[in-house]
C-alpha cells in the first residue's frame, strides 16, 4: 500500500502507522509526496482522466 501526500510529511505519518498498527509489510511512503513526484517528471492523472491508473511497485 502506497501513501502519498501534497509534501511526504503526512504521508509518512499514515504509513507509519499502518506499518506499526496493522502489522502490513508492503507498506509504502513517497518521499517528498506529489510535490517532488510531479518535479521528477512522473506521470500523473486528474480525476476523470482514466478510469484507473496502474502503477507497477517495485
């Protein structure tokens, strides 16, 4: 599961609760949130773009 916000800085707090709480192990945060993913050039989706978006984890 992958956690994203505007910064990481919320994003880092519910992962880290899902890690600590749920006992998940595939538990994700994106450092530096939609902020940094959008300056490094990855692609992104506004609401009603796509039906769905598949990422592939790695």
């Amino acid at each position: 599961m992958a956690f994203i916000c505007n910064s990481g800085n919320r994003s880092l707090l519910a992962s880290s609760l899902m890690l600590n709480l749920s006992g998940m192990k595939n538990v994700i945060n994106v450092i530096g949130g939609t902020t940094a993913w959008i300056n490094l050039g990855y692609p992104t989706v506004k609401e009603g773009e796509y039906e769905y978006c598949a990422l592939p984890l790695r």
